[in-house]
C-alpha cells in the first residue's frame, strides 16, 4: 500500500510541478528571435512556416552545394542573430563601381566548401575580395518597410551641412524577378541597396534568392543556376532537379524576415544608460546611426506606422584606408560600408558562441575596438570618443550593451 | 517473405496462447530467462512462451509512453507514443542449431525493423558460427536493448545517436565464451554490411551515423562493397559484474561503380565503445557504456561535420524495496538516474582556435516500479542542455515522461 501511496504521491507531485520544473521562456528582451507583436493567426502560420524553412538543413541529396558556405540559413544566422568566424563568407572581383570583372571566374562569392565528390573553389590569385561575418536579421520588416525617399532625406553626398559626413546610398542592378514597390525610386534603371554589408540587396527577396544560391548552393525559380566551379567545368554541376527549394519556401522565409521582431532595448531606467545615450548622440554616433524612424502604411499592419530603433542610416560611408578592403558591390567605394544597425549588439554574443565578433567581418573583438576603427567620415566621432573620460566612455559602452 | 512467414507464424502461435492459455496452462510453458547471462546473450535471454514439445517459443515486449516536454518555455504539449511492439520467435533445430528472429514495430507501423533474424550453430562453446541479419556486438545496448530491461523511457544518447541502435546487418561470424570458476569470458566477431555517405550527407546538418539505418538497401547490398568488421571482447566476474571493450569499423563511402573510379579515396567509420554493468553496493548497480567514433570527413566538406565524437551514459540504479504488494509476490520499487553527454563534434575551429559545441548533457532521475521482473512502470524527469556548433548558451530541455514496458 505504502508503494502505491508512494507511486502516487510521486506521480501527483510531477504532474503539478510541470510547469516549475520545465525551463522557462527566456525574457522578450533576451532574445532576438520571435515575431513582431500584432500578427494574425494567418500570419503566425506564414512565419511559422518560413521558420522552419530558414531551419531547414540542406543535404546533397535536398540541393546543397555542389558547391557551397553553409548548409542552411540559420547555421549563419543562429538564433537570427550576428554570426562567427566560421561562418562568415567571402565576395571577391569587384574593386569599383564598373562592376565584377569575376563573375566569369566564379564571382562573386567564394564557395569555399563542397559536397564529396566535388572540389571547393578557390580564391583567383589577385582578386580583389573582402569577408564579411553575417549580420543579424532581427527587425528587417521594419527597415524593408521604410521608403526610399526616407532614406534620402538622410543622403548628403557632397557633405553640404559640412559636419564631414556624406551618407549614400547604394545603387544596384535589380535581378530580373525584382518588383518594384510604390516606394522604390529608381535611378537609371537602378535601386537603392538596403542589406547586405554594401547595401548590395535592394529587397528581402533579392537578399533570400541569392543567399539560397550562393550560400547554400540552392536553386530557386528566381535563379535556377547552380554556382559554379569554374575551375571544374564552366557548367553547373549537381545531379538534383533544379528548382532545389520551393517558391512557397522562398516567399515564406522573406515573410519570416519581414515579420521578425525588433530587438527590445533593456535596463533603459538605468541613468548610465540614458547618460551614455545622450554621449552618444553629442559625440556624433546618431549621424549615422541614426536611433528612430517611423514606418509608413505597410500590407502587414504590425509593421505600418510603427515607430522602432535600428540606429542606422542605411547609408554608405567612406570608413577610412583601415576599413578598405579593395572590394566592393554596386556603386559604393570599397572603402564605403552601410552603417551598421545596432539594435540587438549587446546581445550579439548570443550567437556568436559567446564572444563579440563586429564590424563586417567580426575583425573588432570589444565595443571598443569597433568604435575605434571608424575612420573616414567616422573619424570625428572616434576622436570625441578618444576624448572622452574613462568614466563617460563606460557610460557609453553601457548604453550599447543594453541596446 | 521471409519476414511474413515469421509474422504469421507469431500471430498464429499468439492467437493460439491467448485463446487456450487461460483454459489449460500446462500446454504452454513460460520459459524464465536465465539469472546469469552476459550483455552477449541477450538475444536469447529473454522470456519465451512455448506450447507442449512444438520446437518454436514466441515472446515479445512493448513499450508505451506519455510525453511532455518544454525547451526553453516552448511546448508541444501532452503525447502518448506507442514507441514499441516487438515480437521474438527462436527455434531449436537441433541442440545445437538454434534461429532466433526479431521484428519490431515502431511508432505505430511508422517503421518496421528485421532487428534480428539469425541462425546459431555451435562446434564448441568457444566457436559458435552465427549468420543471417545480427546486431552488431558494439558497446552493451546494441544488443542488451529491449525496453523492459531498462528503468528509463528513453533509451541512451549515446548509444543511439552515435552508436545508432538498434543497429543490426546482415552479416556472419562467431561467438563463443569460456568458464572459469567466478571468471566468464566471451568473445564475438562478425562480418556484416556497413555504412554509407548519408553519415555526412544528411538533414541532420552534422556527422549523424544513424542516417545510415533509413538505408534498406543495406540488408541486400553492402554500400561500400567492403565489410564493416564488429568486435567485442567481454568479462564477467559473478560478483563484480561485467566487462566489455568492442570496436566497429569499415569503409562507408563507394569508390568504384560501373567499373569507374568515382572517389578518389576510402573514408572510413571506427567506433571503440567500452560497457561496463557493475554490482556496487546490496541492491545497487551501475552500468555505463562510452562511445569514441572516428569519421574521416572529406577535406573540403564543412567542419560542421565532426570528424570525432565522443559519448557516454551512466546509470546507476538502486533498489529501494522488495516485498509483496496487492498480490505480487517480488514488487520492486527502484530509483535510478542517467547521467548523459554526446559531443557530436570534438575539435576547434581552425578560423578561431576556439571549441566547436554541438554537444548535449543530459540527467535523467527516474522511479520504476517492477509489479514483476519482467514488467516495469516508470516515471522520468529528463532534463537536457543542448549547444549548437558555435558554443551559443545552451537550449534547454525538460522533459516528463510515464511509460509502461513489458514482456510478453
């Protein structure tokens, strides 16, 4: 009887305590994956399903490679967050606005990995190349939703408020499946770039087909090319029917993107916070990094009239000889990068395995090594930055932290 | 076909117990398993049912369980899973020709597994010939797996997930043990198909070895053409416990095919395990088995893809009581716990120097109750940290689970 008791007593005491001793939903504000608040049912099954599709694993047998980075969308962007050494990528061929003179050769990304059976490629001697670490996808829908005349009442191309910093933006090439919205300018036939490092893709859509292909060495209706190992032979070679993912995947991981949430700052009663905050924007950091926008009417509500943090610009700016890499995409000088959002930075270290990798290609390992190789139009702010007491520049650090 | 005869000559010999059984119990005889037996025997030693002088015993076990699990706050909800339904038939030809068959159910009719089919023929006891499909002897759970011998509903980590059992081929070799006083010795080796790419060519997105077992091809054609050999020593001291070192290796990729050379190299699997199962203390056990697994990844595959992973469970088990209960004459109460890890990718980053994660601890404490030896009630809290392959902080896992195991 005792054992039956004992067996009960046991099971009864389990059952209740269920919810305690299950691992708890971390805070909003520890993480960056999640949705935006508002969605509808309909809307949740959508980003649920593009979820899973950005989780989906490639295997030789599903498309990947023949040639290859990674294997699947959120092996470089775990938790949507920064990536890793291991996982940052590299573009090489183009060293100005006249475009890839690689894109014969296997421009213009390195596929540095491939399936058994099949060699990786290597990097043409002489190429002009750069690595960049991946950037987190968190907040994207709200950027993506902002229009083009937005981002260019930011633009000051030959410096006329004179304060040494000149924003661009980029101007790309759309790809043949590109549709322009009511809020696309275009310029001689081409568009502002928004992601990417260089502000290279001009929408998600953009972004997702040629992370497919040339990420994961995926086919897509958009562009149903295998990349190339010209090396090899100058014909795709891999034996899976193309297209390798679906449309619906395609549509479905760009609705992901779009409905990510935006990182939540936390300890914002802090007063070193807020103090650094305002450092922050008397040394010259919002000019670019630009804290608040405001989204117009977007075909998703949660995103439309939406106030939000990104701290960017979207902007090119010339960062200086430290941060030229000789490389570049679109119009932009090689040594112009897209100010880089720092909404979610103090959780960076979240997915990149515990340690800060930042800037384009995770080469500062502190805050502070980051802020120090601004150069260029950053220099400025760097040298306010240099000036400032120990103090004030801890107040600062403190303030990016929580962001 | 030959799976169908096995199936209908189980369901005509179950239909026969269950209807005559309750009538006339001597024609049936339940045959106990022997209390001494060594991880090797398994196989055979589980309970059989057998009618009158008929040459062929029948058994089986099933395994049902409820669910529910969280990772990091995040639900399914409540499921039950009917994970097992296994059915044993073993016939003696002659004394010293014995077949045993396996088949088991899983999930349902989701997959259905030839585990076992094999004939034994002994020479000596220390040369048995054993051919037909076999489980490979590495490690102790392999062959040492049926649901009702455990206090835990999962099975191990380890030994599924880097050892992928229940891992079974079709394949010949031999067997035997030696008495020696307290001492038992006992040997196996075998040749059987092995591997194949889809080891490193999986959604797993990782080095997954029980990629391979979705490959049916495998009981008909040897992917590589080279066999995989499987080894194990074992020693037993009747009081102490038991011993056991084994080794499984061969070559998992196709070079040639139609007379062409369409690899340049042979990329092999090796997998070392050792298993202990221990007597500590009165009424307390331990048993362990650890798992090193070597996989020769080509040189411009991701080093997602570990080239070395390594494994272990422990656990200990100690009985809490054993008395009559509600008519039960051998009521068991046992508390046990598993403590768990797999590193599925031992190594550094070349681009950092810094560890690559992609590993699990894992710690189950567990009470089982055994109304009878051969049946077993238990109740598990499985807590799991998982990292990914960068070292990100870990994904939590609780998991409670009920579960009902039995022979029958």
């Amino acid at each position: 009887m005792r054992t039956i008791i004992l067996l009960l007593l046991t099971s009864g005491i389990l059952a209740v305590s269920c919810e305690k001793i299950l691992p708890a939903l971390p805070a909003d504000e520890d993480v960056l994956d999640g949705p935006v608040e508002g969605l509808t049912a309909e809307q949740q099954r959508r980003f649920l399903d593009g979820d899973i599709a950005f989780a989906n694993e490639f295997s030789p047998q599903t498309g990947l490679g023949p040639i290859f980075v990674n294997t699947s969308c959120i092996s470089c962007h775990a938790g949507d967050g920064k990536g890793h050494p291991f996982t940052t990528l590299t573009r090489y061929g183009q060293a100005d606005s006249t475009g890839n003179t690689y894109l014969l050769a296997g421009g213009p990304q390195l596929q540095h990995r491939a399936i058994p059976g099949h060699s990786p490629e290597l990097l043409p001697a002489g190429a002009p190349f750069s690595k960049f670490l991946p950037p987190a996808n968190t907040g994207l829908g709200f950027l993506a939703a902002l229009t083009d005349a937005q981002l260019l009442a930011n633009a000051d191309p030959n410096d006329a408020n004179g304060d040494g910093i000149s924003g661009v933006p980029n101007y790309i090439n759309p790809p043949g499946f590109f549709v322009p919205q009511s809020f696309h300018q275009s310029l001689n036939g081409r568009y502002i770039g928004r992601f990417g490092r260089k502000a290279g893709a001009i929408d998600l859509l953009q972004q997702t087909v040629g992370a497919y292909k040339q990420d994961i060495g995926v086919t897509s209706e958009f562009d149903p090319n295998d990349p190339i190992n010209y090396a090899v032979s100058s014909q795709p070679l891999d034996n899976i029917p193309d297209p390798e993912v679906s449309t619906a995947d395609v549509r479905n991981v760009v609705f992901y993107l779009r409905t990510l949430k935006a990182p939540v700052q936390r300890n914002t009663s802090d007063a070193d916070v807020a103090e650094g905050k305002q450092l922050f924007v008397n040394i010259g950091c919002a000019k670019c990094h630009i804290p608040e926008w405001t989204t117009p009417a977007s075909d998703i509500a949660a995103l439309g009239n939406k106030t939000f943090y990104p701290y960017t610009d979207l902007l090119l700016h010339d960062m200086g000889p430290g941060l030229d890499d000789g490389y570049t995409e679109g119009k932009a000088l090689s040594s112009e990068w897209r100010t880089t959002p720092l909404w979610g930075l103090g959780l960076s270290k979240n997915s990149q395995g515990g340690e800060y990798f930042l800037m384009h290609d995770g080469r500062a390992k502190t805050i502070r090594e980051a802020i120090l190789l601004h150069g260029g139009e950053g220099q400025g702010s760097r040298d306010q930055f240099n000036g400032m007491s120990e103090t004030e520049k801890l107040k600062l650090e403190k303030f990016l932290e929580s962001l | 076909m030959c799976l169908k005869k096995i199936v209908s000559c189980a369901a005509v010999l179950f239909t026969l117990t269950d209807i005559s059984a309750q009538k006339d119990s001597s024609i049936f005889r339940r045959e106990s398993p022997d209390t001494v037996f060594m991880n090797k025997d398994a196989v055979y030693n589980r309970p059989f049912i057998r009618a009158g002088k008929m040459p062929l015993a029948i058994g089986g076990y099933v395994e049902a369980n409820t669910i529910y699990s969280a990772t990091d706050g995040v639900s399914e909800g409540f499921s039950f899973q009917m994970r097992r339904f296994t059915l044993f038939c073993s016939s003696t030809i002659t004394k010293k020709i014995k077949f045993l068959s396996e088949l088991e159910f899983e999930d349902g009719t989701k997959e259905i597994n030839l585990e076992f089919a094999a004939l034994d023929v002994e020479f000596h006891p220390l040369l048995n010939f054993r051919g037909g499909v076999i489980m490979n002897p590495i490690g102790a759970f392999n062959q040492n797996h049926d649901g009702p011998r455990w206090d835990f509903v999962d099975r191990p980590l380890s030994a599924t997930t880097i050892i992928p059992s229940t891992w079974s081929n079709p394949g010949f070799g031999f067997h035997g043990r030696y008495y020696g006083g307290a001492w038992t010795f006992a040997y196996e080796a075998y040749l059987t198909n092995g591997f194949d790419e889809s080891i490193i060519e999986n959604t797993e997105g990782r080095t997954w070895l029980p990629a391979t077992k979705v490959n049916r091809e495998r009981f008909e054609e040897n992917h590589s053409g080279k066999p995989l050999l499987t080894g194990k020593m074992a020693v037993r001291q009747r009081k102490v416990g038991e011993l056991g070192l084994s080794y499984m290796g061969g070559v998992y990729n196709r070079r040639m095919e139609d007379g062409l050379m369409i690899d340049s190299t042979d990329r092999r699997v090796d997998i070392f395990a050792a298993d202990m199962n221990l007597n500590l203390w009165k009424g307390a056990n331990l048993l362990a088995e650890g798992t090193f697994a070597m996989i020769d990844v080509p040189a411009g595959y991701s080093s997602q893809f570990g080239k070395k992973q390594y494994g272990f469970f422990a656990d200990i088990t100690q009985r809490i009581m054993q008395k009559p209960v509600l008519g039960w004459e051998k009521a068991t109460l046992l508390a046990a716990c598993r403590l768990e890890y797999v590193d599925y990718n031992l190594g550094t980053f070349t681009e950092t120097g810094g560890n690559i994660g992609d590993e699990i601890w894992a710690v189950t404490p567990s009470l089982a109750f055994r109304p009878a030896g051969q049946t077993v009630l238990r109740m598990n809290y499985k807590y799991a940290s998982a990292r990914d392959l960068l070292g990100n902080p870990p994904a939590k896992t609780g998991t409670i689970l009920f579960g009902i195991a039995s022979y029958f």
